[in-house]
C-alpha cells in the first residue's frame, strides 16, 4: 500500500489530497470536488507533466521560441521530451499553435509553439 499527499492543482482553492493506492485501486480523500479525486488518482498512478521550454528560432528578432507540449506527457518521459528538443532550431515565421516537433521522443504528443514571431 502506498500512501502520499499532494496539493490538488486544478483550481485555486488548492485542496489538501490524501490518496491511498493499493495495487490498482486509489482511495483519495480531501478533495472538495470530482476533478480533485481524478488528479489524485493520475497522480498515483499515472502522473503526467506539460513540458514548457524553448527552442532555438532563426530569422526572428528573438533568438529562443517559447514552445510546450501539446497534452501532458507521462512524467517519467519529461527528460526525453527535453533532450529531444535539445537541438532543434525553427525558422521564422512561427505562428502561435503551430506544430514544431510531432510525436516527440516517441510519446505520441506534439511540440507547439506557444507564440507568434514574425521574420525579422
Ligand atoms: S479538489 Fe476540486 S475544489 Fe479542490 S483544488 Fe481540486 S479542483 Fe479545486
């Protein structure tokens, strides 16, 4: 059995969570509210994280995009996705929501920029 507490993170009110996990089957306790009990749930079994960083932009007046991954990927990947972005370089112009990098690190999420940058 294992036992952990964690800060729900859903919403501003910032529940305190209890979960306890027995194999497959989670218990959790403190939410104030459904979505609580879900995050807690991911949280111990599946936790996934979004990935912001950025990447390398040629062209732009900027010389580093602002990009994120499309959907959270599982946690343990997150280096993955990082190291796999390492070396990128995008060419201007980029448009809020584009696709830089499909499929990144073999997670089945894509890459998007997170702004616009015009050509410089
Ligand atoms: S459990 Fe519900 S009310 Fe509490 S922080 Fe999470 S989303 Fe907000």
């Amino acid at each position: 059995m294992q036992r952990i507490e964690l800060l729900c993170t859903r919403c501003p009110r910032g529940c305190l969570l209890r979960v306890t996990a027995t194999g497959s089957r989670v218990a959790v306790e403190g939410n104030e509210c459904p979505v609580g009990e879900k995050h807690g749930a991911e949280e111990a079994l599946n936790p996934r994280r979004t990935v912001s960083t950025t990447v390398r932009i040629i062209g732009a007046r900027l010389p580093r995009l602002p990009v994120r991954t499309s959907e959270p990927v599982l946690k343990n990947r997150v280096r993955d996705v990082v190291a796999a972005l390492k070396n990128i370089a995008v060419e201007a112009p980029v448009k809020a929501g584009q696709v830089i990098l499909k499929n990144v690190a073999d997670t089945g999420v894509d890459i998007i920029a997170e702004r616009d940058m015009e050509r410089a």
